[in-house]
C-alpha cells in the first residue's frame, strides 16, 4: 500500500490554553485536529497529576494534527509564539499516512 510523509504537529498546553491553540489551527485552516485530556507526567517541576485540580488551571491536554510537510513552518510559528510565553510543549514527528488528500 501506497503511504505518503506528513507532519504530525502535538501540542501540550494547559487546558485554559486549549481554545487559542485551537484558534490558530483553525485560522490557519488546517484539516483536522484532535483533542485529549493529559492525565499525569513529569516535567522539568516534577510529577504533576490531575486528580485534585479544582479547576482547569493545572490540568493539561495533548492537541495534535497532521499536516504536509510545506505548511509545517506556517502552522510552528504562531504555536511556538503562543507556548513560548506559557507552560506548554510542541513537537513535530515525521509520519505517513495512506490518505495523503486529508491532510
């Protein structure tokens, strides 16, 4: 079978940071995206868990996409302007896809 490279874009914010990261891929018209709860991890501060928040602040979700490899500077950009003032992660992994038309 046939595959094609992509990008796949993950970004890590806390959860209040969620719709503005959203905003940008939606402004940037990427294709698709999709949205998860972080449960627990370990950064540079240590563990962190989400049991016991009380609000948003301090939970975390994982949004990623895939996009083609020409639009990846276009989409990092505006993502690392935004997470490079607040507490977030993004990384970009090479992947195939075997439906290059949705991305």
């Amino acid at each position: 079978m046939e595959t094609f490279p992509k990008k796949r874009i993950e970004i890590m914010v806390e959860t209040p940071l969620m719709s503005r990261v959203i905003a940008i891929l939606d402004d940037l018209g990427v294709s698709g995206y999709t949205v998860m709860p972080a449960i627990a991890g370990r950064g540079k501060d240590g563990l962190w868990h989400r049991d016991g928040q009380v609000g948003r602040v301090g939970s975390v979700v994982q949004i990623l996409c895939i996009v083609d490899g020409t639009r990846e500077n276009d989409v990092l950009e505006p993502l690392f302007r935004l997470v490079s003032r607040q507490i977030g992660i993004v990384t970009v992994t090479d992947v195939r896809v075997v439906r290059s038309d949705q991305f």
